[in-house]
C-alpha cells in the first residue's frame, strides 16, 4: 500500500501544539486563501513584489506533509509559528476494508474531538477513469439528528474551521501520492450538517477548487444538506458549479419529520423547490440520497410518494442501503426490495441507482467510529431509545397513510 498511513500523521512538523485538550487560537495555514497569507506577509514587512511569491510558497508547504518551512528566513519562521498552524489534525487512526479500497480516519484535533474521513478508490472501469474520492466532515457531531445515523446520537459539539475541513482532503491527497494515485473527487459527506456551516464549507470548497491549491474541478465537489433552506438559498444566489446532494430519506412529511427532524423547520416541499431552484439556476443536477430501512420508508406507497414529489426535476436518486446502527430497532431494506422500489422510480421516469455500501466491517457510515469512541450507552438507554423510534415511527406511518 506504499507509506504506513500511520506515519503520514506522524510526518507532519507541526509549528509548535498546544496543551492537551486546549484549542490552539492560531488559524491553519492550510484554511487561508492566497490573498490572506499574501496580507499577511505584507503586513511582515516582506517586499510587495515577494509577498504573492512567498504567498504560492506557502501554501505550496501547507498542502504537502513535510513543509519547506526551513527555507524561510528565520524571522519569518517564527512569525509563522507564532500565527499560524501547519496542519490542524493532531492524530490520525487509519482502519482499512474492501481489499484497501476503502480507508476510514479517525481525526483528532487539537482540543480533542474526533471527526472521520473516508476515502474510497475505484478502479478503472470500461471508459470510466479510476477515482479517489474522500468523503469529509463539516462538524464534529450534528445537530440534526436522524435516529439512524451514528453521528446524530453523538450530538452536537462545534462547527469546524476551514482549516479543520480542509486538512482532511489534504490528508488523504498525501496518502494517495504515496501509492501513486491523485485525489479525484471530494464530497461534504462526513460529520455535520454542510449547510449549519456554511461559510467555512464554502471557504473549503474554494480551497479545493482553487487552480494554485488543490484545482479540483468544481463539479468534483459535492455538498450535501438534509434541507437547510437558507443554506441552499445561498448556493442559489452565488451559482457555484459544485453537486448539491440532498439527504431526502423519506417523502411524506408525518414520516420525515421521524426520519430527519429538521423537516419539521424546513418541510420538504420547501426543501424540494429549493433544490429545483438550484438547478434550474445552475444547470446541475440535484441528487438525492434515499437511505432504505426495511418497513419504514421501503414501500410501494413511499415509491409513489417520491415519484410525485420529484416528477419533472432535474434529478437523480440514490438508493443506499441503511447501516446498522446500535441505538435504533431498524434494519436494512432487502436487496429485492431495494431494487423493486428503483424500479418504481424508474418507471415514473425518476433515474435511481441502487449503492453499495463500502467498509461495512469498519464502521465506515458516518459517525460510527467516533461513537464507538464514546462508549457504548448502557442497555437500559438503548432500549429506551428503540422503543421511541418504533413509537414514532409507527405513529408516522398511521398519519401518512402507510
């Protein structure tokens, strides 16, 4: 697999940490644009004609593992480590799955919360380009709160930096230049809801597609919402070209309101019209991602329901199978199942694809391994969880006519 992903964390010279536990005030490097550090700089007293080069320099040394800092002159340096940190990401655990194509981070930052990053490689395939694509974190927890989803039972903790989102993506750009690959795509589809974060997710999405730093394209960034309106409203108005991916999960309002509480803010109709909005605005196709939960949300009704709901928007569904998670009473829907309802969508002209989930035997959904890290609830608790969610969910179903 080429470097011990262990020891790409390892190999960062960190410009000086803070005590264990604390929040380092300094920004990361690696969260600023070229204007900024060009600022900066000046304000430093290096010359005008220097400050850009010095600026590209910079970020050049903040974007690889092993930063030339040494290079600088001293002064500098210091004035750099006094202000800035290299990298934002204190510890890192790799657990790898799927023959090494999928690799899961456990990220520790510097007061000690833990975020998660995916990355999962697909190979060449008939005329398709083989792709690395990194699914990151907006936030360390979420405060939305979808009962099947690992990261809403950890709560919310803190909106992350730019920097913080950014040194993820930066991460795994190292470990993919280590076995020879490069980083294809990358998604907001890790911790966190994008759109409760959205200027640092916008700043980091800029990271990612600017030329000079990471020059992704930017319909290789995906950002995903469960239906922040005011969220998606901005993404209207400045008509970036990046995916807006929408965690849909059910069509009938009585069982969304279940399935993703913020329905009960932003109901999806709003949530839907916005979605339309965008892409009538920016050309893009809206995706939406369908998580499928056996007797819940799976049936010919719930099909129906989203085939009006989306007849006539420029979109895509994507079917993905539930992850197991302790604290909830559900299980996946079955794979015949699964693919009769894409075939329902199918026929009412609804393009779905049914997904296959990827690192199943390492936790790889979002949440799972940072709530591993929590510990595990006492049984009374989860029992009592699991029996909220059937008393909700069937008290869902009977409103909606299910």
């Amino acid at each position: 697999m080429g470097s011990d992903p262990a020891d790409v964390t390892r190999a960062l010279p960190l410009l000086a940490m803070p005590a264990a536990g604390s929040r380092d005030p300094r920004p990361g490097l690696s969260g600023l644009s070229g204007e900024q550090v060009t600022t900066w700089l000046e304000e430093h007293q290096q010359p005008g004609y220097r400050a850009a080069q010095l600026a590209d320099h910079l970020w050049s040394c903040a974007a690889q593992s092993t930063p030339e800092l040494h290079t600088l002159p001293q002064a500098l340096r210091a004035d750099l480590a006094a202000d800035f940190r290299v990298t934002t990401l204190v510890d890192t655990e790799i657990r790898p799955a799927d023959n090494g194509l999928t690799q899961k981070a456990l990220h520790r930052l510097d007061d000690g919360r833990l975020v998660e990053s995916v990355l999962m490689r697909y190979p060449a395939r008939g005329w398709r380009r083989a792709r690395a694509t990194v699914c990151i974190s907006s936030q360390a927890g979420c405060a939305v709160g979808c009962p099947f989803c690992a990261t809403g039972e950890l709560g919310f903790e803190r909106d992350l930096e730019t920097s913080e989102i950014v040194d993820q993506a930066r991460f795994w750009r190292h470990w993919l230049a280590g076995v020879g690959q490069r980083l294809t795509n990358v998604v907001f589809m890790g911790m966190g809801e994008p759109l409760l974060n959205t200027d640092r997710v916008l700043a980091a999405a800029e990271a990612l597609t600017d030329p000079s730093r990471f020059g992704l394209g930017a319909r290789h960034v995906t950002i995903s919402t469960s239906g922040v309106v005011p969220g998606m409203e901005r993404l209207i108005e400045e008509r970036p070209q990046y995916t807006l991916a929408v965690s849909l999960h059910a069509a009938r309002p009585a069982l969304r309101d279940v399935l993703v509480p913020l329905n009960r803010k932003y109901p999806v109709e709003e949530v839907v019209d916005a979605a339309f909005r965008y892409a009538a605005t920016t050309g893009r196709r809206v995706t939406y991602e369908y998580v499928m939960i056996d007797g819940i949300n799976d049936t010919h009704d719930d099909a129906s329901a989203l085939a009006r709901l989306l007849r006539g928007q420029h979109a895509h569904v994507n079917l993905i199978p539930m992850n197991p998670v302790a604290h909830t009473p559900w299980k996946p829907s079955s794979t015949e199942r699964t693919e009769a309802f894409a075939n329902q969508l199918r026929s009412a002209e609804i393009g779905a694809t049914v997904r296959r989930n990827r690192g199943v035997e390492i936790g790889a959904a979002c949440g799972q391994l940072a709530a591993d890290r929590a510990g595990v609830p006492a049984p009374a608790a989860v029992a009592r969880r699991r029996q909220v969610l059937v008393d909700q969910s069937a008290s869902a179903l009977a409103r909606a006519g299910h």
